[in-house]
C-alpha cells in the first residue's frame, strides 16, 4: 500500500492447494492475538489504532478517526465504509503545496486502522477472513509494515502485502514485499493469481512467515513464496524483525495503480470477519 508504481507480476502460476493450511495452523500453533469482532461499536481500542488525514500515494480519501460512519463493528464483522462526501480536513494550512495539508475539504472519506504501538509480530500465521467490495477505483487491503516505520523510511521498514485487491482488476488478487536490499535499492516481488471474483464473499488472506521465507495464501491456493535466500535481490534481514497489521481500504485516481474511481460504487464496505496470528 506504500507505493505509487505499476508492478509487473507473473501471468502465469502453478498453484500449490494445501487444503489443511488452516487446520495445521490451528492444530500445530498457538493463536497469539485474535479479533473476532464480536462486539458493537469502534474497533477494540487495546488492540487498534488509527491513521488520520490524506496518508499517502495521493490518494484521493481522507481517513478519519473513531467515526462510526467510516468504521465500526456490527453483526460480527468489522466495516471500513469509503464514503463520497465532504468532510474537514483537519490538517490543512492555506498556501501548503503538501498533499496532506493543501486541500481544505476531502471529497470521500474512509479508515485505516492498525496494530501499531499496541501488537507486533516476527514470523508466524498472520490471516484475516474479509469479503472486499467491488468496483472501478476500490482499493482494500490487508498488510504489514516493520516496527521500526517512522524511526527508518518506507521501504527500508519493509512491507509485507498479505492483500490488496483492486477493483479494476476483479479477478485477481495481489500479494507482494517491498524492501531496500542490500546494495540500498528499492525492490518488490509479488505475484497476482487470477482466483475468479474475490467480492463474491469472504475469503481468507494468510501468510506464513519463518526466518527463511514468506507463503502467501488465497484459501487454500498457495500462489507466491518470497524465499529470502533464493530471490535475486537479497533482502538482508528486512523480514527478519517485528511487523504490524494494517486495515484499510483506499481509492484510487487518474494515473494511479488502482485507476479513477467511479462514485456510482459508493459508499463501499469492506467486511471483516476475523484477524488471526497463529505462533
């Protein structure tokens, strides 16, 4: 979710279907943080907090904070609702050229949430059950970012896409790292598998991360391993280290990855079910 360039991905892959994926992580792991959404209202606040205002990519939603319009949970499944309308943007200074600070008003609003500060990982099961919305602009995603982010740029923190999906491109969905190797070049490796129609309804999103490799999951296909040793690019110990979930959904707009966003899609849910990390 932290960049603003066009990936090239294989077309082609051979699937590898572990039926059992979520009955071993179950069975053979210790579930070390869960939400199951399971409650009313905003999200658990010992467990998620927020980013706020225009964040990043230029990307055309302001995030807002503890908005029940935009975020909340309800009949057993978090909602992230991307809404076209105006809303203040709270950081705004007259005369700024910042993409943060430069418009006055926000034209669609949205949330992203996180572990940040509150929950963080170094390997294991990391798994979410979402059901993403569909439409030209959408953006959902499921991902992670080193501890360290702020202390060290992006990608340098690294970053591990568990999903992002991209309603201009319904059929597949994304799963990719990004990381400075260790000649301090900027790279990324992913792959996007065609898998049908993901906003059909909820799927899980998983990877499974030790200190040697990364699995990335749609269900039970198995479609991309990120092996530290054996890619081109050697990403030192960037994945070896502490990371945090983010929850988000984004729009796009002309020029960027996800494309122009039709407003006729919106508002636009994304459902969770659950968040899982297995240990």
């Amino acid at each position: 979710m932290m960049k603003n360039v066009f990936f090239t991905y294989g077309l082609f892959l051979l699937p590898v279907l572990i039926n059992t994926q979520q009955t071993f992580a179950q069975n053979h792991r210790k579930l070390v943080f869960a939400d199951e959404f399971n409650y009313k209202g905003l999200p658990d606040s010992t467990k998620w907090a927020y980013e706020e205002g225009f964040v990043r990519n230029q990307e055309p939603q302001y995030y807002t904070k503890q908005r029940l319009e935009n975020c909340r949970v309800e009949n057993g499944c978090l909602v992230i609702e991307t809404r076209k309308e105006n809303y203040p943007n709270a950081a705004y200074k007259k005369g700024s050229d910042k993409a943060d600070q430069k418009e006055p008003i926000a034209y669609y609003t949205s949330a992203s949430i996180n572990t940040k500060g509150k929950e963080s990982w170094k390997y294991g099961r990391i798994e979410v059950r979402a059901k993403v919305p569909g439409g030209l602009g959408i953006w959902p995603a499921f991902w992670m970012l080193g501890y360290d982010r702020g202390a060290v740029k992006w990608p340098q923190c690294g970053e591990i896409d568990i999903m992002e999906f991209l309603g201009r491109d319904s059929t597949r969905i994304y799963g990719t790292v990004h990381y400075l190797d260790t000649a301090g070049k900027s790279r990324d490796k992913g792959e996007a598998p065609v898998v049908g129609n993901p906003a059909d309804g909820f799927h899980i999103y998983a990877i499974e991360w030790d200190d040697q490799s990364i699995s990335f999951y749609y269900d039970s296909l198995k479609y991309f391993v990120f092996d530290f040793k054996k890619t081109e690019h050697n990403p030192g110990a960037v994945f070896q280290k502490d990371f945090y979930v983010l929850l988000n959904m984004a729009l796009g707009h002309e020029g960027s990855w996800a494309g122009p966003v039709d407003d006729k899609i919106l508002p636009a849910k994304y459902y969770i079910d659950y968040v899982r990390v297995y240990q």
